[in-house]
C-alpha cells in the first residue's frame, strides 16, 4: 500500500513538471502579447511551487490543469480573432484552477 501511494505522488510531481514545461512553449507561442506572457509567468511560478500530493481529488485538479494549458496552445496554435477571446477564458479558468487546488490541499 506505501508503495501505491508513493507512486500516486510521483506521478503527480511528474505531472506538475509536464506543466511547467508546458507553460515554456505557451510563453514562447505567446511572445506578441506582452500581457499575456506576463500573466503566463506569473502561472508557471505558481505551477512551479505546487506540492505534489497522492490525494486522487488533487491529482485530478493538475489534470484539468493540463488540459487548460493543452487547450491554450492550440488556441495559440490557431491565432484568430476567436482564438483570442478563448486564450483569455482559458487563462481565467487556468488560475481559478489553480486556487482551487491549492483550496484542497
């Protein structure tokens, strides 16, 4: 059982360290747009200190993490005028993800 749980948290840490690195690619799509490389800077240092954990609630909030950030790079990816409106939501959804998370911690 120790060992199940101790994977739990290394998959978790290895997911938050998939997002960070995530969060590189979004900042070098997103180099046009000053603010928005700004506010994904300040998400990647609040991405970089989340604790990793074996709590399968926690673990599924860095999953939705992930997906935001997935969904951000193809909205960068496209860079139409609807794209533009999307990035902004997604970056919404993205910190309150985050708070969230670390409500539950």
């Amino acid at each position: 059982m120790w060992k199940k749980n101790n994977d739990k948290g290394l998959n978790d840490r290895n997911l938050i360290e998939e997002c960070e690195k995530a969060i590189d690619t979004l900042i070098i799509l997103g180099e046009a747009d000053d603010e928005l490389v700004s506010n994904l800077r300040v998400i990647k240092e609040k991405v970089k200190y989340l604790v990793p954990s074996n709590d399968d609630k926690i673990y599924e909030f860095d999953r939705r993490i992930k997906n935001l950030i997935d969904d951000m790079r193809i909205a960068l990816v496209k860079a139409d005028r609807e794209s533009l409106k999307k990035i902004k939501l997604i970056l919404a959804d993205l910190r309150l993800a985050i708070v969230e998370r670390n409500s539950r911690i």
